[in-house]
C-alpha cells in the first residue's frame, strides 16, 4: 500500500531555486492544466473559478468548462515535468484524479505563451503526464469487467421477477427472489462442513509441510550429493523430536520422506545416506502401526535386507565409528574424512537423541536394520529373505567359540567394547526372533528367485557348523548373565538365550540331523542340564527371599518367572535330543555336573568340581525339588520331567538304575508309581491346553473370513502346528506304557 509520509520542506525550496535560475513560467498544475475552456487567459478569472467547488469522478460525463485553478511556477527544464514519483507535497500533487485527454484544453497556454513556449511542446507534455496516468489509474468497474468477477463459479446474482413486460412500466411493491436450482460444482469444490478440530489438523498439516518444504528441495537428485546429505541428516534429527515426529505422522509424511530419501540415492550404496535411511527406519519403527503402514505402501522390507546383505562387521559405517578406527583404518574399508564426519554426527544422533539403543547396546547399522525388520508383522517377510537372515546370522556368530576357548584359559569372555570382532548379542537376539518366526510358518508364503528351497538353505547353513555355533552361544549367554564384569550385559544375554533355545526346540522337533549337528557340541548336554540347574537354583531363592505376606498378583515379580521360562526352555530341548537322537541317552550318562556348581572358568567345558555327579542325577535331584512343591506350574514341571526321565530310562539300564538309586521312595515300584502319576496328570494338562487353543482358534476364525485370516496368518502358526501334531501325546503315552510295563516287571 501507498503510505503518506512527512513532505519535505526543501522540497519547496528546490522548486523555487530552479524557478528562481531559469524564470518562473506562471502555469497551472499538471493535472488540471488542459481541463480549462479554451477563452480563458491567465489569471484575470482565478478568483471567480476559485469560488466554484466541483467534485469530479471519472463515472460521470459532466461539462468541465469553468473548471479552473490557481497558477504555479513550473521550471521549464523537462526532467522535471516528466518526474514518475508520486507524493502528496512537493513539486506535483499527482495523485489527483486524471481527465480524458478529450477534456484537455489550452488550460496554461496563456501563461506558456507568455514565457515563450512552444504550444506544441506544451501539449506533448501534457498529453505524455495525462496518459501515463489514466494507463496506471483504472477504475474497479473495468478492473471487475476485464477479470471477469461477476462471472465467477461463486457468484449466485439474485434474480427478480419483472414486474410489467413493457419497457417503460414501473415496479410496485418488493420484488421477490427466485428460487435456483443447485449448481453442481467439480469435484473438491465445495465439501461439507467440517469440524474444527478437521480444520485446525489440516491446516497444521499444510503448515508442516511448508516449513520442511524447503528440506525436500536438498534432496532432488540432480543436487550435490553434500548438499543432499545435509539435508537428508537434517530431516532425520529433527525427526528425533517427539512432537516432530507426530506433525509427521499427521501430514503423512513418513510414506512421502522414504520415497524423497530413496529418490535422493538412499539405499543404493552410498555409505552416508544409506546409514540416514536405516536410522530413519529405526526411528519409524518405534511405532508399530507406523512401520506396518509405510512397509506396506514401499519396498521398506527388500531395501533393508538388500543392505544387510552386504553389511559385516568389517565394513559397518556405524560399527566403525564405535570401535574408533582410524583414518587410515577407516580408508581401507571404503570410508573417506569427509564421510567419517558425517557418520560420527549419525553416530552421535543415535547415541544421544534417538533413544533407539540402551547404554550398554553397541551402535551398528546391522542392529539398527534388525531391530526395524523385527518390529514387522511376520506376514511381510518372505522366504526370499531368508538366505540374507542366515548369511548374517552365521556371520555374527563365528567368533563365538574363540571367545570361550580365551574364557576358558583366563580372558575375557567378551574383548573390549572398541574391538571389531566383538559380536552384537542385540543383532544376533534380533535374527534368531525373525529366524523363530519363520520356523514357525509365519512369513508370506511368496515365489522367489531362489533355486534353493528353505529347507535346502537350513541344511546348507547345518552342514557350515550353524548347531555347533548356536551351542556356543548359549555358552557365551550363561557365562555373562553370571559374570560380575560383564552386569551391564546381563539382561540382554538371558533373552538371546531364551530365544535361541526356541529356536533350537524348533530346529530340532523330530529331525535327526539337526539333533546330532547340537549334540556334536562336545559341551552341549553339559550347558543344557548346567542351565536347568541353575534356573532350578535362581527360582528357589526367589521363592525363598519373597514375603509371603506379599500380593499374589505381585508374585511374577520376584524374579523366578524368567528362570521358570529358561528351565522349560532347556528341558524341551533336552527332551528332542533324546527323543530323536539315542547318542544323547549315553551322552547324559556320562557327562558329570556338580548340582551346586557355579560355572567357573575351569567348568565350562567339562566341570572339575569334587562333588560332581551324573547328569542323571543332577536331573533326578531337580525332579525331586518339584515334587515337594504345590504351585500349579511346578505340576507341569515335574510331569514334564517325568516324561523325560521315561525317554531316558527307556532302552537303556544302566540309565534305569541310576535314575531309579537317585529317586526317593521306598521301593522301586513306587517310584514308578510317583512317575506313572506325574506322566498321566501332564498328559491330561496337555490333551485340555490343546482343546482350549483349538477353541479359541476356531472362534476367531468364526469372527473373520477365509482371506483375513490368511493375510493375518499366512501361514502354519505355532498354535496350528501344535494342534495336528499329535505325536507329542503319543510319546506321552507311550512312556506311560512303558513305565507301567516297568513297574509291573519289577514287581514280579
């Protein structure tokens, strides 16, 4: 807008001064200089034209012949008269209202001629100053015709009713308004009306998307590839920010930020933007429904694996930076100075912005890449994947019986937190839970480019050595959730070794190979039966060290339900071994344990305590414990064992008659009474279980349709697995004949 201002007081000056140096020239203003009558000469009728007052508007015609107003000197240098700036003081008042040049009359020739002006360049003068001013000033009227306003969409003119058909007929009374049918507009054009919360959401929406607009343009692909990580970390940092984060998911931004970023070149081996596009994932994985929404809509799960494939420990962007390699080292690895700035400010965003990692946890982009691909719903993983899982599974895994060979002579079970042959627990733990899941029939069941069948790849990574490493690492597991220096490690090492007896239980469910590629772990049923042990030991101090005036809904707090989960754990796997493999009878026989051993150095691959006994009677004692107690899960427990115990009596008499010495009871016939009794009670416990998840299987397949129920369970659950397999109540039974056989046989 045009602002009045102060008018200058030397800008009076400066006219009179040049009107003063080249002689003054009495004249009229430029404005209403050719508006006067052509019989008017000087300033003879100033007052009497003075005394008139007429308001003109350029609207009307009206005759401005008596128009006329008072001289002023005007400098005859034609700079001056030809001057652009608009005021309101000084030397032209130009923002009076301009007359057609058909109006335009010898106004000041009187006075030009006086000072020996030419009439012709009097009129040039003036015509050029009216003109340009009637092309600046144009009045709303034509401004409204030439735009076209009256003519919008939006306009709706009020129709009346004519009155009298006749041109020169007047109207009586008030016209009334007449009903218009709706216009249909295209569509987006008018929408209902919507709330304020709607309202305020979206625009807040628009908002965001326009102050992060200007990040979108780093990120084209024709720009520099500096200038495209630079905003690319930018976007990730502020992404960091928990009100950041929910503008984003608000504007639907996440699906929009994984394009732009694999647009930029993310994902196609630049070491920089490929690491911000696995931290960007990270972070979007905080959220489950997030992560599921923006997999399902991208190639989120392919671009993941795709770069874990080619990820080890010798070549992580971010595992470098945590070891604190040099620039030298760094170099040989494919990092230059450049890069290695950026990733230590990655390094640096993870640490300490993100909370995406424990203190404790290592930052790699191995971890970061698992802990997005474990938060997906099983059902988008397909077996394609597969090979990529096992590949860096097997590679995490290798330095493991290293590790416990240098534990064994004295070293520490794990190097220091700056070696780069220090495995990641957090990545393997990751693995073995996509691993289990896919054991499982979890994963989409979808064609693939592999020649190989996944049982084919299983037996191939079984053949490379994948049972005897997955031994080790329940070694390594036990070793660290009972080493003092290693505490802060605890936590993570007890649920790597949940998980990995899972997955054991899983690879070894009545499959010989897999039984003996375990079992060719000279400390395999040493670790098993030293882990059921301890767990016995953990729970049984918990029980005693609790109030028992505590709450009973408090009790899963004192620390023995995870102890509880890792003894079942270990004896499942213990109970396929013998099931499958009949080596693993006379291999627990003759591996000796101490039951109050504390796992020393010396004990990890054989135990050297003086108070060391069969594996069978470590077995027989932790039964015995289980027998005394009357919680409902030490029920299941002791049935349990006594199923395992008939497994490992059966076809074998020297392990009768030491599990048979070490049970208590007066006699043999009642010790397999008390065996017969635990056996037949979990068998039922079993048989009800599987009825009751067979119930609620099929009331929620009632709930949902056929393909529902696909999408959501692509393939044989765990759930559907344990229903048609009945050999397990089979073997149940089985054993039960057998003791009963036994106990008959005794007693005659």
């Amino acid at each position: 807008m045009l602002g009045r201002s102060r008018a200058d007081s030397n800008i009076g000056s400066a006219v009179k001064h040049h009107a003063t140096e080249f002689a003054e020239v009495p004249s009229t203003p430029r404005k209403l200089a050719r508006t006067q009558s052509g019989t008017t000469n000087g300033p003879a009728n100033t007052s009497a034209s003075s005394s008139r007052q007429h308001s003109i508007t350029p609207s009307k015609s009206r005759s401005l012949e008596n128009i006329s107003s008072p001289p002023v000197t005007v400098p005859v240098r034609p700079a001056l008269t030809s001057s652009n700036v608009r005021t309101y003081a000084g030397k032209s008042r130009s923002f009076l209202v301009a007359l057609p040049t058909s109006q335009l009359g010898s106004l000041s020739r009187t006075g030009s001629m006086s000072q020996g002006i030419d009439d012709a360049d009097t009129d040039n003068i003036l015509s050029q100053s009216q003109e340009d001013d009637l092309e600046v000033r144009e009045s709303y009227t034509a401004l409204r015709m030439r735009w076209g306003v009256d003519n919008s969409d939006d306009f709706q003119p009020i129709i009346l009713d004519s009155v009298s058909p006749g041109e020169g007929s007047r109207r009586k009374g008030k016209a009334r308004q007449v009903d218009l049918e709706p216009v249909s507009l295209p569509s987006n054009m008018m929408n209902d009306l919507r709330s304020i919360t709607e309202l305020r959401s979206k625009g807040e929406s628009r908002r965001f998307l326009d102050e992060i607009g200007y990040l979108f343009e780093g990120l084209e692909a024709s720009g520099a590839i500096g200038v495209r990580r630079a905003s690319a970390l930018e976007i990730v940092t502020k992404f960091c920010d928990v009100e950041f984060a929910r503008k984003a998911k608000a504007a639907d931004f996440l699906g929009r930020m994984w394009e732009v970023l694999r647009a930029a070149g993310a994902g196609n081996g630049d070491k920089v933007l490929d690491t911000i596009l696995i931290v960007f994932a990270a972070l979007v994985a905080r959220d489950p429904r997030d992560l599921a929404d923006l997999a399902s809509k991208s190639d989120f799960a392919s671009v993941l694996y795709h770069m874990l494939d080619s990820l080890e420990r010798t070549n992580d962007p971010l595992w470098s930076i945590s070891c604190e390699l040099s620039d030298a080292e760094l170099r040989r690895i494919g990092i230059a100075k450049v890069e290695k700035t950026h990733l230590a400010g990655i390094h640096r965003l993870v640490r300490k912005k993100s909370s995406l990692l424990e203190d404790a946890d290592s930052v790699s982009n191995r971890l970061l890449i698992s802990r997005s691909l474990v938060v997906l719903p099983p059902s988008m993983h397909g077996r394609k994947h597969l090979p990529v899982l096992l590949k860096s599974l097997s590679s995490e895994l290798a330095p493991l019986p290293v590790r416990i060979t240098a534990y064994a002579s004295g070293l520490s079970i794990l190097p220091p937190s700056t070696d780069r042959d220090l495995p990641s627990l957090q990545h393997i733990d990751d693995c073995l839970r996509l691993l289990d899941s896919f054991l499982l029939d979890r994963w989409s069941v979808e064609e693939d480019d592999n020649d190989l069948s996944p049982a084919a790849q299983l037996d191939i990574q079984r053949q490379a050595g994948l049972g005897e490493a997955l031994m080790a690492l329940c070694i390594t597991c036990d070793i660290l959730s009972r080493d003092t220096p290693h505490h802060e490690s605890q936590h993570i090492a007890e649920q790597c070794m949940e998980t990995t007896l899972r997955v054991l239980i899983n690879l070894t469910h009545d499959d010989l190979e897999w039984c003996r590629a375990v079992l060719s772990e000279p400390s395999a049923v040493l670790t098993i039966v030293r882990i059921i042990v301890m767990c016995q030991r953990q729970r049984t101090e918990a029980t005693l060290e609790k109030d028992p005036d505590a709450d009973k809904e408090l009790a899963g707090d004192d620390g023995s339900a995870p102890s509880l989960d890792r003894l079942c754990l270990a004896l499942g796997l213990l109970t396929n071994l013998v099931q499958v493999a009949h080596e693993a009878k006379p291999l627990t026989r003759d591996t000796v344990l101490a039951f109050n051993c504390t796992g020393k150095r010396g004990c990890i691959n054989a135990c050297q305590c003086m108070s060391s006994v069969t594996a069978l009677e470590c077995l027989a004692l932790v039964y015995v414990q289980h027998c005394k107690s009357e919680d409902h899960m030490d029920i299941v427990v002791r049935g349990h064992m006594a199923v395992l115990i008939g497994l490992l009596m059966e076809e074998s008499l020297e392990n009768q008659g030491i599990l048979l010495d070490s049970l208590p009871g007066p006699s043999r016939r009642q010790k397999l009474s008390v065996l017969i009794a635990n056996a037949t009670e979990f068998t039922r416990f079993y048989v009800e279980f599987t009825k009751r998840v067979s119930a609620a299987l099929n009331s929620r397949e009632g709930d949902q349709d056929e393909h529902e129920r696909l999408e959501t369970h692509p393939g044989d659950g765990s759930a559907d697995k344990v229903l048609r397999d009945t050999k397990g109540e089979t073997v149940a039974k089985n054993v039960i004949a057998f003791l009963e056989s036994l106990r008959d046989h005794r007693s005659r």
